[in-house]
C-alpha cells in the first residue's frame, strides 16, 4: 500500500500541475476574449458610435441653427434697408403734420393756419411803423406768414431731437438693467415712459399705448423712427426686432447699443467743437452787414433810410438779402457734418 501511494504521488502532483496550469491559461484567455465573445465590446463600440453619431448630430443641428438665424438676420436687414430707403424718400420732404408731430405740438392744420395768419399780420403793422414802401411791406408780411411759423417749428423740432438724442442711451441702460433682472422687455418699457424725461417719456408712452391696442411690440417700436426720424431711433428698431425674429440675448444686444450710442454722442460733441471755430466765423460774417446797417441807423438815419424809401435803395436790400441768404446757406452747408 505503501508502494502504490509512493507511485502514484508524482502522477497526482503532475496532473494537479498540468489541470492548475490549464486552469489558469484558461482564465486568461477568458479574461482576454471574454468582452468579444459576450458582446460587450461592441456593445461599448456601439455605444460610443451612437454617441459620435449624436454628437455629430448635434453640432449639424447647431450649423442649422446658426444658418438659419444668419439668413433671418440677413433678410430682417434687408427688409430694414429697403424700409429705410422708404423713410428716407418719405423724410426728404415730410408732410406739415408730420413736422408738427415731430415738434411735439398737438396743433391741428387749422391752427396752423390760424398761428401762421397772427404772424403775418403783426410783422406788417411792424413794417408799416418802419417804412412806407408797399413792396417791403408785402415782404415782410411774407416772411412773418410763411417764415416764422414755420422757423418755430423747426426749432422746436431740432430742439427736441436733440433732447432726445441725450436721454435715449440712459432709456436703453435701463431696458438692459430691467431684462438682466428678468423683467420682459414690455414691462421696462413702461417703466421708462413712466419715470424717463421727455420726449422719451412720452415716445416711450405712445409704444406702450400701441402694444395695448393688440399691436405687438416689435411693431409698435418700428413705429419710433416715424415719430422721431434719427438713426438711432432707427437702430433700437432693428435690434428689437431681430431679437424677435431671431431669438438671442436682448440685454447683450442692447447693451452693445447702448455703448454705440454714447460712442456716436461723443463723436458728435467732438466733431461740433472742432467745427465750432467755422460756425463762429460765419455767425460773425453773417450779422456783420446788420451790425453795420444799425450803427448807420442810429448815426446817419437820413443816409441809411433811403434803402427803405427809395425804389432803387429796395431793389438794392433785395438783392443784398438775396445773396445774404445764398452766402449762410452755402456757409452752414460747409460747416454741416452727417455722420
């Protein structure tokens, strides 16, 4: 018994070596196969397939997106071009109800007239304490019934825009300040009608007015540049109204509005200061002739009243005031700067 124990102990330990030793090859092939052999492995590469193909997906999706919103813009730009070239067209010669509006007055035509008709009728008695010729007198009357209803009307019309132009980037700080809160656009709106300075306050107010007659917003601020015809007006449009076509960030983009706008004040002040040099010399060369006539009227009245009484000394302040008007006309054209 003993014998056979000690033939058969290196039989066992061999075979126990040889079944360890495949045991373990088997182990590490397993290890090494088992991903392919169950499927695992591509069931990863599947994974991340669809994952490329997802993300692929998406970044298409994105360049659509992209496109798509570049082509809104492109045709909402073209669309306000093609409208701008209206308005300018339109602008060129505006109609006197328009002017009026833009002045800030709530006359009516009849008034107008009525206003115009008060004007003339004193600068003739006034003409008529000054000089006896029929003619002056007549063309005096003309000036004060066509010229000064319409000169106050300008000037509180340019007053006016300027005022305008001055509020309008504190306005928009605001819309910014109010969308970055989280308030909508139509709520920061009423709040700049309600507590803003005029004229913006009362710009702002028609939009919120408009907006509650069922106009919808975007349209009711297209409406701006008609009321007040200044390029910025024209710019709080466009960027609203992209913004609403096309989606994106309002407070970004009126920020960077507000910023353009200080940015074209400033060259504005810069550019009046260095043509002010140009406006003080034609004002001096423009009221030279006048200073000059009223020294003669208050030393020599006998010398300078033959203009006024005198055929030829009228023809004489005619073309005098003809070629007066030609020179400041051609003098504010030189010193006039458009950006």
């Amino acid at each position: 018994m003993s014998d056979l124990q000690a033939l058969l102990t290196p039989e066992l330990t061999m075979i126990a070596v040889v079944l360890l030793v495949a045991f373990s090859i088997g182990g590490v092939l397993y290890a090494l196969f088992q991903p392919s052999l169950s499927g695992e492995k591509r069931g990863m590469q599947r994974l991340q397939h669809v994952k490329a193909r997802a993300e692929t997906r998406e970044a298409s999706q994105r360049v659509r997106d992209l496109d798509r919103r570049r082509r809104s813009v492109q045709d909402q730009l073209k669309e306000f071009e093609e409208r701008e070239r209206n308005k300018h067209r339109d602008a060129a010669r505006p109609s006197l109800e328009k002017r009026i509006s833009q002045a800030g007055l709530h006359w009516t035509k009849q008034k107008f007239w009525i206003v115009s008709g008060v004007c003339g009728l004193v600068s003739m008695v006034l003409a008529l304490l000054v000089t006896s010729s029929y003619f002056l007198i007549l063309c005096i009357a003309f000036v004060g019934f066509f010229g000064l209803p319409r000169f106050y009307i300008s000037r509180r019309r340019k007053k006016r825009i300027e005022a305008f132009l001055l509020e309008l980037p504190n306005a928009v700080d605001v819309i910014v300040r109010g969308t970055r809160a989280g308030l909508p656009l139509g709520e920061c709106i009423q709040i700049v009608s309600a507590e803003a300075r005029e004229p913006i306050a009362s710009e702002f107010r028609q939009i919120v007015e408009a907006q509650t007659m069922g106009i919808t917003l975007s349209e009711a601020i297209a409406r701006l540049p008609e009321r007040v015809p200044v390029p910025e007006a024209n710019f709080l449009a466009i960027v609203v109204a992209i913004q609403s076509q096309a989606g994106g960030s309002l407070s970004e983009a009126l920020g960077n509005l507000s910023k353009v706008l200080r940015e074209r004040r400033a060259m504005k002040g810069k550019i009046q200061s260095m043509s002010q040099e140009a406006k003080s010399s034609a004002a001096i060369i423009g009221s030279l002739p006048f200073l000059v006539a009223g020294v003669m009227a208050v030393t020599s009245p006998s010398y300078i009243m033959v203009l006024f009484t005198h055929p030829t000394g009228n023809i004489i302040l005619i073309g005098s005031a003809i070629w007066m008007t030609m020179g400041m006309l051609i003098m504010k054209k030189m010193i006039n700067f458009d950006f």
